[in-house]
C-alpha cells in the first residue's frame, strides 16, 4: 500500500491555503522524495491558478520551473501537486482524471463541507488514482 509521510503542520498549510482561496480552487507542488511505495512530503509550493474555471485548476508553469528549481537546490523533487475542490468532496474529479498525465505523482485534495475540509491522497499511474494511507509527523 502506498503511503504519505507528511508533517501535520504542512496538511494544515494546505487547508488553509484552500479556506483562502474559496470560492477558487487552490493549488501547489508538493516537494520531496519516493522512498519505495512511500512519498514523503517536506515542502509546499504554493501555485497560480491560471483557471479561469472555478471548477477546475491549471498550475502557473513558471511556479512549476520555480519549484523544481526549488526542490533540486534542496537534493528533493517534486513529487506531486495539492488542490482543493470548494464545493466538492475529496475526490479526483472528472475534471482532474482528463488533466493527469504523470505517472507515479502524489494528489492531494482538499475538500468537503466548509469549515470541515479533509485532505485526501491519491497516486496517479496508468490513468487510475489509487488512496494512499496518512502517515503524519510532528516533524
Ligand atoms: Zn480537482
């Protein structure tokens, strides 16, 4: 089972990214290394959203060069991307399943009722995203 390794105070970063970005979708690059079937998440890069639809988000690719930049000076890689859906669940959308193209790239969706956001994680490889366990840490 593949697994997210990530400090609590980065979940609660990407919350509140989302909560600020309502009623648009917030979005980011997640920074940090695959250890096998684990990603073990170590920084945030928080993106534009070049969307012009609510419903949808479209990374600034400027923010992408930036944070992979970014994440070579730190030995790290980008691993994977973080938005929220403002009024829908925690789920790959339709709109994500036609927007995916890399494989084996960490998705984290923030989602669900406002003020009650969860934060979910899926791995996208082959067209499918599969759940990913939580693995939280203080550090
Ligand atoms: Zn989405």
């Amino acid at each position: 089972m593949t697994s997210v390794l990530m400090a609590e105070a980065l979940r609660l970063q990407i919350l509140q990214q989302a909560r600020g970005a309502h009623p648009a979708e917030c979005c980011g690059l997640l920074l940090g290394a695959r250890e096998g079937q684990r990603f073990r998440v170590t920084g945030l890069y928080p993106a534009r959203n070049l969307s012009s639809d609510p419903q949808r988000f479209e990374i600034d690719p400027r923010d992408h060069l930036a944070a992979q930049r970014l994440a070579r000076e730190g030995a790290a890689a980008v691993i994977g991307c973080y938005h929220s859906h403002p009024s829908g669940a925690a789920m790959p959308s339709i709109a994500d399943r036609a927007g995916a193209a890399e494989d084996n790239f960490l998705w984290l969706i923030a989602g669900g009722a406002k003020g009650d956001e969860s934060l979910n994680a899926f791995v996208y490889s082959r067209g499918v995203f599969t759940g990913a366990d939580w693995v939280t840490s203080s550090g």
